[in-house]
C-alpha cells in the first residue's frame, strides 16, 4: 500500500512535468499558424483545468488527516487515474497540432 507522502510525492512529481508541458507547448503555440494556434490554445487551456484539479485533488489529501488516508486512499487513487488520463489526452492531442 502506498504511503500518503509517497502519493503525495508522486502526484508533485507529476504536476511539476505537467507544468514543464504546458510551457514548452504554449512557447510552441507562438510559432504556428493562427487556426493552429486558436487549437493549440484551446487545449492547453483543457490541460490547464486538468493541472488544477489534480492540484485540488493533491491539496485535499494534504489537508486530509493522515489516519483518515486508508478511507480515501481507493477513491483518491481512482480520481487522480482519471485526471492523469484526461490531462495525457490534452496533451496528446496538442502535440498532434504540431505535426
């Protein structure tokens, strides 16, 4: 079972490449045509939203008491699957626009 500082870190880990993305994609987003760009930003905008809930669910969990962790632990690993799911989508996606 995995410890909720070990969850924690691990979802950290994962926003902070989430954010390295959507900075390196919005700095390729200035070099398109502007339809491409239009979509281009339309899904950064979707990876936006995906990188703060992911930032909302991490905080719930930090402001969850650590003996409450073994009740939430299922659900807040089912949810987070989800948005990591959502948030490769977006990303895959923008690449495609790339070319």
């Amino acid at each position: 079972m995995k410890t909720k500082e070990a969850y924690l870190a691990e979802a950290k880990a994962q926003l902070d490449e989430w954010q390295r993305e959507l900075n390196e994609l919005g700095r390729k987003a200035g070099d398109v045509s502007d339809d491409v760009k239009a979509k281009v930003e339309q899904q950064i905008a979707e990876l936006k939203a995906r990188w703060d809930e992911g930032a909302g669910r991490r905080q719930e969990i930090l402001d969850a008491a650590d003996d409450q962790w073994d009740e939430i632990k299922d659900d807040a690993e089912e949810k987070w699957a989800k948005v990591k799911a959502g948030a490769q989508d977006a990303i895959d996606r923008i690449k495609s626009l790339f070319g």
